[in-house]
C-alpha cells in the first residue's frame, strides 16, 4: 500500500506477494506470443516465405507497414520479442515493478500507463529514425571538412533500403520504472547489478542512472537496440505518473 509522506509515496509491499492482475495478464500474453514466434519460426508459408518470418514486420512496429494501415501495430509491438533474453529482461523488469505501480496506481491507470508509454516510445523510435539520417547529412554540409569523416563511418553502418523493426515491451517497462521513480522517488531499491554486484538505490537515482545510460546508448549506437524508444517511454511514463501524482490521491 502508498503511505503519503509530504508530496511523495513511500511503498510498502502488501502481505499476499501474488503478482498484480494486470502485471500477470501482460507476463502470460508476452509469453504466449514469444512461443507462437518461436513455434512459427520454422512453419513454412507459400509461396516459399516463412510464417515467422512475417509476425515481426506485420505485428511489430515497421513504418511501411503502418503507413500502409497497418495501425494496430504501436499496441501489439510491445507484446513480441526477438530472443529469450529480450523477454526474460523485460518480464523480469515487469514483475519487479509492475506489480508495485498497478497497486499505486489502479489496474485501469496502469493499463492506460502501459500501453501509452510503449506507444509513445514506438513513436519515438520511429521519430528518431526519421531525424538522425537528415541530421548526419547536415553534418556533413557544414565548411571545413570537420565532421566528414565521422558523417562517412555512419553511412557505411547503415543497410542499403533496410526499414527497421521494432519489438518488445522495453518502452512500456521504461515507462513503468519512471513512474515509480514519480511515485516513490524515495523508496530504497536493493539490485544485483549484472546479477552480481549489490546496489542499493533510491528509485529516482536508479531511473536516471539508467535514463543516463539509455542516452550514452543511443548517441555512441551500441547494437541493434531501440534506445530512443527506452527514452520516450520513460518520460511518458514518469510525466504521466507525476500528474496522477500531483491531481488526486491513488488508491491504496
């Protein structure tokens, strides 16, 4: 239950330590359809593609297709995933603070968090996909020759007419750690960094050491990661919250 402490919420963890219903309902459906990509990976699909080969770019957040009408993909994006890591990360971030922020927030209101921060850190992504090629190529009109060759070592790393795709519940769990960090700047998280190292953090430090982190990510491009998406979702989550926060008391 929240326990008002000036304009902050000081979490307690509840007596029964059962997974919230909305939390549970999202954990079951990312893995359902982690075995349907998993099974249907190998499902051959005339003429000659392969059925998991088209779950990605159709379910999946890929700009032609949703161009195309394809508008149901911001929401179902979030409920895929492209390894058994990428979906072990993301359930093991839910459940860590799902659970915490449906309780302090209402099943409604977590749902309507949920689904905005993963819509808006889509759109984000795509956003940023859309800018960061114009921005090079101004880069590299600016005088003196300065920036040509870092503007060169982003061409060369970009696929000739590849559309990325993007999958996986990381903005919506982006969203919900910035919610908690909105709700509950004060509450002392105890993490195992790397599974390894203890850390014990309060959780608006946590969100921003990992917002900080995301940020490095994004601008140095280290993987094939939706970074921005990480970023837009958080923020949304964290505003959104913090509003909640600040107009009505949330139930306990």
């Amino acid at each position: 239950m929240p326990v008002i402490r000036g304009r902050h919420w000081e979490f307690r963890r509840p007596a029964s330590s059962r997974f919230s219903p909305a939390v549970t309902r999202i954990a079951w459906i990312c893995l359902a359809v982690f075995v349907v990509q998993s099974v249907a990976h190998n499902l051959a699909f005339p003429p000659g593609y392969r059925f998991g080969n088209l779950l990605a770019p159709v379910f999946g957040l890929h700009w032609p297709l949703l161009r195309a009408g394809c508008f149901w993909q911001p929401v179902t994006y979030n409920f895929l995933h492209g390894s058994w890591a990428h979906l072990f990360l993301n359930l093991f971030s839910l459940l860590f603070f799902g659970s915490a922020v449906e309780r302090l927030v209402g099943t409604r209101r977590f749902w309507m968090l949920y689904l905005l921060s993963g819509m808006l850190g889509g759109l984000g992504w795509m956003l940023f996909n859309w800018l960061e090629p114009r921005f090079w190529l101004a880069l590299g009109r600016l005088p003196g020759g300065f920036w040509a060759p870092l503007v060169q070592r982003w061409a060369e790393s970009q696929p000739v007419g590849a559309f990325g795709v993007c999958v996986g519940a990381s903005a919506a769990v982006f969203g919900l750690i910035g919610a908690f960090a909105a709700l509950c700047p004060g509450q002392k998280l105890f993490l195992l960094l790397f599974f390894v190292i203890p850390l014990r953090l309060k959780a608006r430090t946590l969100a921003l050491l990992l917002m900080a982190i995301t940020l490095v990510q994004l601008v140095v491009g280290w993987g094939q990661v939706a970074y921005a998406a990480h970023l837009v979702g958080g923020l949304a989550g964290y505003l959104l919250a913090r509003r909640w926060r600040d107009l009505f008391v949330l139930p306990s």
